[in-house]
C-alpha cells in the first residue's frame, strides 16, 4: 500500500444551515493524481481550500503527511495551489511571481535564481522574466501560475479548476502538459473539476462528490464500466437507462424483463439477484450495436429517429417500444439504416450495468 | 476641420487666459493688476520679504500635506475593511461615505466649528488638520475602493498559499495593486486640502492662518503683485510635477511596447 499524503477524517462544511460537505473520510496516496468531480456547488473547492489552509472545516481533521494540519495557517502547510483565472500578481514580472514563494520562504538570492531559471525551463518559458502577466497570453499565463505554485516543492499541488479559462484545443493541450509534469515530478496533484472528460484522461483516481457525499472513489476505468450508482452513471458520459425486474437465475446469469420491451428479456450478469427484483439497466451508447430484423439475441426492439453527425461518430436518437428515448452512437462509415425503420439493437451481456434498488 | 481647431483654441484660450495674465501682471512694475508698465522680478524679491504671507504659505504645507498623509493611510486601510470583511451596516457605512462628498462646505464647515466649540477645542492648525482629513477621507476611500474592486480576485489567496503571512500579503501584494488608486486619492486630498477656503476659514484659529484665506483676506486690504508672484511659483511647481509624472508614464508606456 502506498504512503498517505493527505487525510480527511469526518470532514464536514456547514455554511449557516447548509451543509455542503457531510462527513467524508478521504485518502490521497503519495504521487497520485486524485480529481474530485462534481457539479458546481458541490463542495468540491471547499475540501481543496480545506487542504490549502485557506478555508477551515467545520467538523473534522485534515492530516498532510502525518500532521494535522486542521488548526495550522496556509504558511505553514506544504502545499500549494493552482487557482482559477491564475491569480498572479499583475504588477509583477514572470519572474518576480514565479519567485514569491520562494522569497517568503526567505531563500537566499542565489539559490533563488536558480530555482527560478529550472522552473521557466520547465514550463517553457525562457526568456519570459521580465514581462508582466498581461502581455503573456492564456496558456503562458497558466504556465507561470504552475511554475509559481511548483517552486516551492510542495508536497501536494492543489488545483482548482485551473484549466477552465483556456479554449478547448489549449485545455487539451494543457491535460497532457499537466499529467505528463505530474508524472516527471511525482507531485500528488488533487484536481478539482466539473468537467467528466477532463477527470477520466487526467486523473489516477477520481473522487465523484455529490450532495456533500463522496459518491464513488476509483480509477477512470472502474468509474466509467463499472459506476456503483445510477447517480455516478448519469454523471459520468453518455448512458441509456432501463427500468427492469430480474425474472429469472440461471447459475453466473439472470435474465431480466426490461419496461422497455417486454416480450425481450435481456440476458445480464447475475449479482446476487432474487427473481422480482427491480433493477436499473445501463447500457452506454457506443455499446449497442444495430442488428436487422432476424437476428435478434440479447436485443430490444428500436425504431430509429434521427441521426446526428459528429464527425468521428454519428449519435442515433430511436425510440423503444414504451417510447423511451435511446441514445447510440456508431463508428462514422458504418452502414446505418433508413430514419423511421423499425430494428432490433443488441449489447453484450458484459456490457449491461446492473444497478439494484439500494444503489439508486 | 479649420472650424473645429478654432473651436478647440477657443476653449483653451478661455482656460487658460486668466492664468496667463496672471503670469503677466506678476513681471509687472506697476503695483496696479490694469495695465502692464514694464517688465520686473520686484515682486519676486518682494514675496520673500513677505512674513505674512509666508508664513500663511507654510502654513498650508503643514495642514495639507498632514492630512494627505493621515488621510490616505486611515482611507487606504478602511477600503481594504470594506472590501474585505463582510459585517453589519455595511452597507449603510458605504452609502454614509457619499455624504461628505456632496454636502455644502459650508455646512460642513459650520458644523465642524460648532464641534469644536461645543467640545472647547481651541481651533489651530490641529483643528485645521482633523477638518481637512474629514473632508478628504471619502475621496481616498472612493478611489482607493475603485482600484479594489478592479483586483484580479484570488491574489490574496495566491499570495497566502504561497507562504506569506497576512501582513506582507498587504504590504507586498495588496498594496503595490492597488497603488494607482492610493496615489490618485492622495492627491485628491491633496489639492482639495491646498485650496480650501469655505472649511478652512471655519476652523483656522489665530496664527493659522492659511494661504487661500490670506490671499481672500487681502482682497479687503487690496492685492498686493506679490501675490500674483506666489501664484506664479506655486504653478510651475505644479507643472514641473506634471510634467515629471507624464515623462515616467511615457517612459513606462514605451517600456511596455518594447517587451
């Protein structure tokens, strides 16, 4: 088991009546790339102000590196943090803010210097010193954010939202900046985002927060394949989700009648199933596949609506048999039948997750 | 186009007109301001041997430049309060700043005498002083609060993370940001403190007299060219710091364009 550089225990924010954190326990491992994930509000820059020393809990511990730190200001704490818009000191060169850190720490000069000319080379910007944030642009000015926040070697690197102000191609381009100087560094980075693609490319693990509750904590693939809540489904990509009743236990399957069509039942994985159980089947869009009419196994039957291009893809909106809206999406140069046919579309049994009562 | 040069001479001409007699009539020998007899420094040499005026002349340095002071430093640190810290009848506070700002000098003026009165406050150069921060505080709030409110936002937070204690995050951080709006107040208060008449003339006492209430305070005794010399000196020291703030903003400007 790998070290633990940051801890909450029984962690809670209250704002007045509201409580926006309740009560979480959360470990972040030495070099790993945690995302917390969660919509806007739902207290997910609150727990990272809680981490920097800039906001305090309510209820609850925070441990970095085996110190509580809960009681401790900012200053004396070993992390850093990349916040939103930058926020570096307008009035300063690159060079002056990339150094900051270090002259509160009370460096000497030269040792200064130098730690400021490794960390422009770093982030590619030799040459920079003496400009002023304004005249750099977007992305520089993200650079010199995580240069300004790297030099002090923190511990753990905090960062809120930092790629949000970029257009889309940069903040690509920045994901891969950021994990690739994440991994050379071994820096434990916890990334704050509402963004779902940014936390499943960037992140080791992803915290998924929901109601002040950590609604599921596990790597990009598990959250994705394998979501343990209908919650954590829906947030996470595309998905299409049926309301079933499992009918019947057949050793490692369980065969399930779906609202959806109820003269197909749909073959799933059994997990420890009871026939009459009422379940939810998620089927992710990319995994449905069209079949013609005589070759239905493991399929419902569909009446496609409309096709909307997407360039690599085509998302299909059809229709069950309850009217239910289905969402598919197929490789672009796949042959696709004519708007209005009535199909049958089939999945594979490993494809369906299978939610019982207790996980809605 | 011909039309809109003579347009713009003419506003500059009714600006700056009066001024230029002013420079005229203190090179003048005749100790009448009516018609210009030939050219002298009398009135130059003259203005040294002044002691009233003088006197009246340090005076003002005294009572503006302390107030600028006090006034910039309680100002600077009450929008800094204001800004950050989110507590009851703050708003009102905000809303209570415009007052002394649109009230009649007058008024005010009254109204500070009639404390000092009440209070037997013997009125000098200290109640001077207290009078011209009063009136001056708003201005570097207002103006101090605008820059603020211009801050990029999180920076505080930035600097904090970073390792500095909330003192250096004020003076190495908030400060230098908010500079701009700092010095304009300053010298808002300044000039406003300079010549003020109505508030001064209220609250000066006995051998405080300052030069704006001299100079009112000769009309009944007549002008003397004297006058018009002082007048001179004192506007070629406001050019002169003028100019040298326009050449570093240039300087500053072109800095910029070349990076």
């Amino acid at each position: 088991m790998k070290r633990k550089i940051v801890e909450l225990k029984n962690f809670g924010k209250t704002f007045g009546e509201k409580t926006v954190i309740d009560n979480i326990n959360l470990d972040v491992y030495e070099g790993e790339f945690l995302t917390l994930l969660g919509s806007s509000g739902c207290g997910k820059t609150t727990i990272l102000r809680s981490i920097s020393g800039l906001d305090s809990p309510s209820t609850g511990t925070v441990i970095i590196d085996g110190k509580d730190v809960t009681n401790l200001e900012p200053m004396q704490r070993e992390v850093n943090t990349l916040f939103q818009n930058y926020a570096l000191f307008p009035l300063m060169t690159v060079e002056d803010n990339i150094e900051f850190g270090l002259k509160m720490k009370k460096v000497p000069k030269e040792e200064r210097q130098k730690k400021v000319k490794e960390m422009l080379k770093l982030v590619n910007l030799e040459g920079y010193e003496n400009r002023k944030p304004k005249e750099l642009s977007g992305g520089e000015q993200q650079r010199v954010s995580i240069a300004r926040g790297l030099i002090n070697r923190p511990k753990v690197l905090l960062l809120d939202e930092p790629l949000s102000a970029l257009d889309l191609k940069l903040r690509k381009k920045m994901q891969v900046e950021l994990k690739l100087l994440q991994k050379k560094l071994g820096i434990t980075f916890i990334y704050v985002t509402h963004n779902q693609d940014e936390a499943l490319t960037m992140s080791d693990r992803i915290a998924l927060l929901h109601n002040g509750k950590i609604e599921q904590i596990d790597t990009p693939v598990n959250i994705y394949e394998h979501p343990k809540t209908v919650y954590v489904a829906d947030f996470i990509g595309e998905s299409n989700m049926f309301d079933g009743e499992i009918i019947g236990i057949n050793g490692i399957y369980a065969s399930v009648k779906l609202a959806l069509d109820e003269e197909e039942n749909i073959k799933v994985i059994n997990n420890n199933f009871n026939i009459g159980d009422k379940v939810k089947v998620i089927v992710r869009p990319e995994n449905f596949k069209i079949l013609k009419a005589d070759e239905k196994t493991n399929s419902i039957e569909v009446k496609i609506k409309e096709y909307i291009y997407d360039g690599s893809i085509t998302n299909i909106i059809a229709k069950g048999k309850n009217n239910q809206e289905i969402k598919i999406t197929v490789p672009r140069n796949k042959t696709i039948v004519a708007k209005g046919t009535i199909t049958y579309i089939h999945w594979n049994i490993n494809d369906s997750i299978v939610l019982g009562e207790t996980n809605v | 186009m011909k039309w809109k040069n003579f347009y713009i001479g003419l506003v500059l001409l009714f600006l700056y007109l009066p001024i230029l007699v002013l420079i005229i009539f203190s090179f003048n020998t005749s100790s009448l301001n009516i018609l210009f007899e030939g050219f002298t420094f009398k009135w130059y040499g003259e203005l040294l041997n002044n002691v009233s005026l003088l006197e009246a002349l340090k005076n003002t340095l005294i009572v503006s430049i302390t107030s600028t002071l006090i006034s910039t430093i309680i100002g600077t640190i009450s929008a800094f309060a204001l800004k950050k810290y989110d507590f009851k009848g703050k708003k009102i506070i905000n809303q209570l700043l415009y007052i002394p700002i649109v009230i009649p000098e007058i008024v005010l003026g009254i109204a500070l005498l009639s404390i000092y009165t009440f209070l037997h406050v013997e009125l000098g150069l200290g109640t001077l002083i207290l009078s011209h921060i009063a009136f001056s505080l708003p201005f570097v709030i207002i103006s101090v609060r605008a820059v603020l409110d211009n801050m990029p936002s999180n920076i505080e937070d930035a600097a904090k993370d970073l390792g500095a204690s909330n003192i250096k995050t004020f003076w190495n951080v908030i400060v230098p940001t908010i500079m701009p709006g700092i010095t304009s107040g300053a010298f808002l208060a300044f000039t406003l403190s300079l010549d003020d008449v109505v508030i001064s003339y209220f609250t000066a006492g006995p051998g405080s007299n300052t030069l704006p209430l001299q100079i009112y305070s000769m009309i009944k005794t007549g002008v003397t060219p004297d006058v018009n010399a002082l007048a001179t000196l004192i506007l070629l020291a406001v050019f002169l710091v003028l100019g040298i703030s326009t050449i570093l903003q240039i300087r500053n400007i072109k800095r910029q364009v070349k990076v």
